[in-house]
C-alpha cells in the first residue's frame, strides 16, 4: 500500500533568488514549486498533492511515537549536520524503545535570510541519513520567520516505529547485580560541537559519534538478551540516564569511569577544560542494562556490528544508598556522581 505522503506547503520559491525570503512563507504556486524543487525532488515519498494528513499502511502489533527539535549551533559540525541530527536523534528515540524506525516528519523553520545552498546542503544530507537508517520522511512542514526570529535553522522530527514483539525495556526492573553497560566511546558529540563552535585548534579534530543506534538494538533482540533498560546518553550524557534508571528502580547505581570507552581526543580535551565527559551529550551511543549472566553474550552481540564494537561493561545496579549514583574513578572508594542541573554545552542538538 503506498502511504500517500505528504507535505504542508510553506510559500513563494523566489525563483532565481540564492537566499530564503518571507515570500516562501505566503503560500501559493510559488510555494508549491519551491516544494517539488526542494523537498519532493529529495524525498520519494513525498507525493505532489501536498495533502494535509498523512495515510501509513497497516503494520502488525504496536507502534511507537516520538518527537524531537534540533537547534545545534554550528549547524554543520565533524561528523555531523543538523540535517543528519534530525534523523538520527529520533530514529535513535525509537531504536532504544525497541521500536524499528519506519516513518518520520520533518519540520523546518528557516530565517529570512537564510542561503539556499545551505539549505540544499541540510536537505542532502537528511535524505541520504534518512535512507541510510531505513526510515521514510512522509509528511512535514515549512515556516520561514523574520530575520532575528531563529538563528538561521531549526528543524522538528516526529517518528514512527514499529515494536519489536517481546521486548522490554523498563529501568522499573533493575535489580541488584545487574550490569551496566555502554555501547561505544562518550563524549564525542558534544565536545565536537564546543570545538566546532570555538573554532579550537586541535592537531587531531574531534568527530561526533552521531549515527545510528538501530543495529546495535536489533543484534541484542537477534541474540536474544533480556535488555533491562536501553538509553541514548544524549543531553546530560551518561550521568543524566543514571540518575533517571535511580529514580526509576530505587536501587543505587555504581560505574567505574576508567572502564568507559574515550578517545584520545576527548580525553585530553575534557582534561583541557576541566569537563566530566560523563556529562557530555552523544549522538550514537547508549547505556544497557542486563542480568549479570548475560553481560559476555551481550557484549559480544554489541562487538560484532560497527556502531557498538567498542562496547564495555561499566558497572552495576547495588542496593539503595544514600547515594543514587556513584562513580569510581581512581582505585580510591566511589564518590556520588551528581546529577546534571543545567545545560552544561547548550545547543549541542
């Protein structure tokens, strides 16, 4: 059954003109070539009725749902856009639900002003990401404001995903002994947006780990592991999901930061600027938590596709404390990890 897409329109095209204007905004025949030229040209899925509602074809079993906004500043980083973002932040929302991403909605509200090849530049790189993840942009919209109103781009996904039968995730079942794991190195995404941003000179640039989590998702349910809890660490990063799986299960959590995959450049740019990468956001990295017995089989699992090969175990569920969290970092005892009050680097997403 063909899904029959579709797409608000915004406004005039501006023919010939190399930057956006309040006129694509307005409406009319303008707007609907802007449309074909830009969006439907990129995304088949669209179709050139430009309808109000969206028709998806029946799916088996449950669905998932999910919204995200994304206003990172710079737009485009090492590793990264704010297109690729898009896609990636709420296909991996679903991902870790156990949901396969299926469908997305992709908003757009650009500032007057604004350059047309850059735009053309965003739009590529969601369209490449969106096929790349195996997930369909089938409905959105368009605004243009005036200049000063956005800071040249923002962009909402909302995303549909079909559940895996039989998985659960739920932070309300950890118990004591159970592992805690991390699918990949952390802190990337974050601290190369800060280097991006203050154009920090650095002999070997950070990358952003933005990328998709749905492989590693989809080996833990092939090898059948019982996944406790599954989390991307995005905002607030590792130390905001420990502190939310405490709250959850009521038992205390203890993590060993030496065992925490971190690259070099991380390492010594956290060290540099006196950050705890276990605050930084990530992009394509998550934290499982899995009974004790299955931590070999689930590493191996995770190690065996690109995303996750660096996976590691880093802790543990222990009884309640007077500490929620806790960390290790030395050979001394744990000390309480505290939990993230703020943003630490804005706009990272």
């Amino acid at each position: 059954m063909n899904p029959g897409p579709t797409w608000h329109c915004p406004t005039n095209t501006g023919v010939g003109s190399d930057r956006v204007s309040l006129l694509h905004g307005e409406g009319g025949r303008g707007s609907r070539d802007f449309l074909r030229q830009q969006i439907a040209a990129r995304f088949p899925q669209i179709n050139a009725t430009f309808a109000d509602a969206v028709h998806l074809p029946n799916v088996p079993g449950r669905l998932a749902f999910t919204t995200d906004s994304f206003v990172v500043s710079p737009l485009f980083f090492p590793g990264g856009d704010i297109g690729k973002l898009a896609i990636i932040g709420t296909a991996n929302d679903l991902a870790v639900s156990g949901a396969k991403p299926r469908w997305l909605s992709l908003s757009l509200i650009i500032e007057e002003g604004f350059s047309i090849k850059v735009l053309e530049q965003v739009l590529d790189s969601i369209a490449t990401t969106a096929e790349w993840v195996g997930v369909q942009v089938v409905t959105g919209d368009t605004k243009v404001v005036p200049v000063g109103c956005a800071d040249g781009l923002f962009i909402n996904t909302s995303g549909i995903g079909e559940c895996i039968p039989g998985f659960v995730s739920n932070a309300n079942t950890l118990v004591p002994g159970d592992a805690l794991l991390v699918s990949g190195p952390i802190a990337q995404h974050g601290l190369a947006v800060l280097a991006t941003r203050e154009r920090f000179q650095m002999h070997s640039p950070l990358v952003s780990d933005c990328g998709s989590l749905w492989p590693a998702v989809q080996t833990l349910i092939d090898a059948q592991i019982p996944c406790k809890a599954l989390r991307d660490a995005t905002r607030g990063g590792i130390a905001a999901v420990l502190h939310e799986w405490a709250t959850d299960c009521g038992h205390s959590l203890c993590v060993e930061q030496n065992q925490f995959p971190m690259t070099a450049e991380v390492r010594g740019l956290s060290e540099l600027l006196g950050i705890d990468p276990l605050f930084v956001a990530n992009e394509g990295t998550m934290l499982v938590a899995v009974p004790e017995v299955y931590v070999e089989p689930a590493l191996t699992a995770l190690r065996s596709v690109p995303i996750s090969q660096n996976a590691a175990r880093v802790g543990r569920v222990e009884p309640k404390s007077i500490v929620p969290v806790s960390v290790r970092r030395t050979l001394s005892r744990p000390v309480p990890l505290d939990e993230p009050m703020g943003a630490l680097l804005p706009r990272i997403c």
